[in-house]
C-alpha cells in the first residue's frame, strides 16, 4: 500500500507541525475533538436508526406495498446492499480526498434519500430508496472513523472515542425501532428519521476539520467499479437465492461476482493507488477484523433484524411493544459498548469478539421455543446475555478495525471491516427469512434459524480464537 513520502512529508516522521497528525494523515483546519467525537456518534446513530426502523414495521410496510412474503428479504436487504457495495470504496475515497468532506456528503445524503423513503408506493421504490440510503451509510460511516483517528491521535484517545463511537452503534440500533414504532405509520418514521440527518449535516459544516491523507496517483475508479458490482452482484444473489439456488439468475449472478472479483484482484495489483493493500490479507489483525465483521452480519444482525416481525405475527406483540422489548438487548448493547474501553490492557479486542459471540450463541439457544409458547417472557433471558455479548462485539470492533491498519488508512479499515460485516447481514438476513418460512409453522422456523445462528457465532468465535493463535 503507498502511504506519504516519509522523506518529504512532516507528518509521516512523526513531527507535529500543526498541519498534521503526526501519523501521516494531513489536516486543513485544526481538529476539535470533542465536537468530533459528538458528531460522528450522532450521524452514526441515525444512520443505524434508519437502518433497523424496518425491524418493527416490517408487516406494516410489506401491507402497504404489497410485498409478498418472499419479497420482504429486499425490504429489509436495500440498506445492507448499498453498505455492502460502497463502504470499502468510501473508505479508500474519504482517506485520499477529505473525510469531512466524505462525511457531510454522506449525512446530507441520508437525510434526503430517508425522507424519499416515505413517499414510496411499491415494493420497488422502496427497495432503491434503501440501497440509496445504505450508499449514503457508507459514505458517512467510513468517513467517521478516520477522522476521529485524525482527531484522537494518541492510543489512549482513540480508545476512548471508538468505544463511544461503537457504543453509539448499539444506541442507533436500540433507537431505530422506537422511534419508528412511535409513530403514527412507517412513513412519518422515515420523514423523522430524515429531518434528523439533515440537521446533523448542518451542525457538521460549522463543527469538523478536514482531514485527509493523501497517497498520489489517480483515484482507482476500475477498481471501485468492478469492487462494486462485484458485491451487488453476490448480494443479489443471496437475497434472490432464497426462492431457489438452481434458479438461472441466481447462477448468473454468482459466476458474475465471482468474475468481477478475480478482475478486482487483477486491478489491484496493477494500480499505484489501489483502495486497499492486497497484502492484508496475509496481515492476522486485519483478517480478524474482517472475520469479526462478516460473522457479527451472518449471526447477529440478521437474527435480530427479522425476530422483531416473527414476534408480531406469532406472539401477536404491537409494534411499539416489540420495540421496548428489544430495547432490553439493543440498550444493553449500548451500555456495554459504552464501557469497553475499560477493559483495555486487560482483554484483547479479539478475545472480546470470542467472548461476544459465544454469549449470542448462548442467547439464542435460551430463545428456542419462546415463540411457540406464545410468551415473550421467554426471550428476556436471551435478550439479556445477547445485549452483553453485542456490546461486547461493537465495542471491540471499530477499534480492531482501526488498529489493523496503518493509521493514516483507517477510513479504508473501517470500510473494510463493515463491507464484510453488511455482506454478511445481507445473506444473514436471506438465510434467516428462508429458515423461518420453510415450513407452514412460524414458530418451527425460528426455532430452526435461531440454531443456525447460535452455529455461526461459535464458527465466529473460533475462526477470531484461531486467528490470534497464529499471529
């Protein structure tokens, strides 16, 4: 990977001159930590309110538009696509070019494609209006953490802020469904939601420094092209996949992905500039990251996105109902995130990925047969051991991310971390709505994909567990 001229650049030695970071990452106006720290958190928890309001209005919204049941998996898959696509790509964009600049286009974006969202009357303008806003996430969350990186130079500083940070991740999350649930319908959520991101662009043009690093050369345009077609490609076809696996479109859009990929690699290793160093993928802390990433999608995000419209339609829960009882998991995820940063020194950010996802596996395994009782009490002691175990997982991850990388990359970390954490949410999610309607009986299908889901923690907690052995 080509980083500053270190014979040239003040910055790359390590000398503070009041133009950079000391750490290779330039800045154009001095950095206000605080102020930075504030508003990323914000714009992250939005963007992850805007991203789980489906969770409870799914029914409503799927009423609305007339979306069949095999359908649904796009309502809820149009945000993780277009994080999927682009999150890499923003990454790599925001380190060359500006991440504030990244950052505000991003947060400006959300809020107008949020608020599109609600005027929406088919299935298939809803589906877009999300793959846009999951386009906007991307941007706006990549960018986020490079500049508190650019902003807390110092290890003890940028510990703090992305354990505040992956905290407010779990704070989104626990937000998104009450809000939604609170309103009247799902579009004045989505018109809320919007006037929200709105605002916090506002607040950011007058509040962030920018901050870049960098590298020369051309962007890598061929690169993020083939990177992203190559991923709606793949995502595409897991979602459609659902219906059928031997069906010809799900076919042709694997060979597809797997095609553009192989070309992705080629391009790569030609370019000057590349969006992101081949070479980490024989780097331990990086593929933990992206290991923690993927498995954090496949196990936890995809149960936990779909469980919400199961609980509505066996246990017959309101959707206000469902959202205060999931706040027992998602604000337990923000608290323990909040906290992480306490433990370092003491636990490693990959041991506490183990340890989060042996504590899911452990959660929905208490969970099998509660929707079958009838009986949401039954989920509360899962609830409680998965919210300790997801924070656990946030907390640990931005930093993993950022770490396992060269700081003046650590908006092509975080892009690189979550790229694999939305890619696996997008086929969590088509394999967990597939499990749960393969039978008749509701009930019999979650019990099966909460299974499923407790066996993609564990191989999650092993394949972290085995990569710091060999490190």
């Amino acid at each position: 990977m080509t980083g500053l001229d270190s014979a040239t650049t003040p910055a790359a030695t390590g000398t503070d001159t009041g133009t950079g970071t000391g750490t290779g990452t330039t800045r154009d106006t001095p950095a206000r930590p605080r102020a930075t720290l504030a508003l990323t958190s914000a714009a992250t928890a939005v963007a992850l309110m805007t991203y789980t309001a489906p969770m409870v209005t799914l029914p409503d919204t799927a009423r609305a538009l007339h979306t069949p049941l095999s359908g649904q998996a796009w309502l809820l898959n149009g945000t993780p696509l277009g994080l999927a696509a682009l999150l890499l790509v923003a990454g790599s964009l925001a380190d060359d070019y500006g991440r504030r600049r990244l950052f505000l286009s991003g947060t400006l974006a959300l809020g107008l494609t949020t608020a599109l969202g609600a005027f929406t009357t088919s299935t298939w303008q809803f589906t877009l209006a999300r793959i846009a806003q999951g386009a906007a996430c991307a941007a706006l969350l990549a960018s986020s953490l490079g500049l508190l990186v650019a902003a807390f130079p110092s290890p003890r500083g940028r510990l703090h802020a992305t354990g505040v940070w992956g905290a407010f991740v779990s704070g989104g999350i626990a937000a998104g469904p009450l809000v939604s649930g609170a309103m009247p319908s799902w579009r004045m959520a989505y018109g809320v939601l919007g006037a929200a991101a709105l605002v916090v662009a506002a607040l950011g043009t007058r509040t962030l420094s920018e901050s870049r690093a960098p590298r020369g050369g051309r962007p890598d345009v061929l690169g993020a092209l083939t990177f992203g077609l190559a991923l709606v490609s793949l995502v595409a076809a897991l979602t459609l996949g659902r219906d059928g696996w031997l069906r010809t479109p799900v076919g042709l859009l694997l060979a597809a992905a797997v095609v553009l990929i192989a070309l992705f690699v080629a391009v790569e290793r030609r370019t000057r500039t590349p969006m992101i160093d081949l070479g980490l993928l024989r780097h331990t802390p990086f593929l933990a990251s992206s290991a923690g990433g993927l498995f954090t999608g496949l196990a936890v995000i995809s149960i936990f996105s779909f469980l919400p419209a199961l609980l509505q339609q066996t246990v017959h829960l309101s959707p206000m109902n469902t959202a205060w009882l999931f706040l027992i998991w998602a604000g337990l995820s923000f608290a323990v995130a909040l906290q992480v940063k306490h433990l370092a020194g003491r636990i490693a950010p990959r041991t506490q990925l183990a340890v989060g996802f042996t504590l899911h596996a452990i959660a929905v395994l208490t969970m099998l047969g509660a929707l079958g009782s009838g009986s949401w009490m039954r989920l509360l002691p899962g609830l409680i051991i998965g919210g300790v175990g997801s924070g656990l997982l946030n907390g640990a991850l931005p930093l993993l991310a950022v770490d396992s990388v060269p700081r003046e990359r650590a908006a092509m970390g975080s892009g690189a971390q979550q790229t694999f954490r939305y890619i696996g949410s997008c086929a969590g999610v088509a394999l967990t709505i597939a499990l749960a309607t393969s039978s008749g009986d509701l009930a019999h299908g979650a019990n099966l994909a909460l299974a499923v889901s407790a066996g993609l923690a564990a191989v999650g907690a092993v394949s972290v567990v085995v990569l710091r052995e060999h490190r």
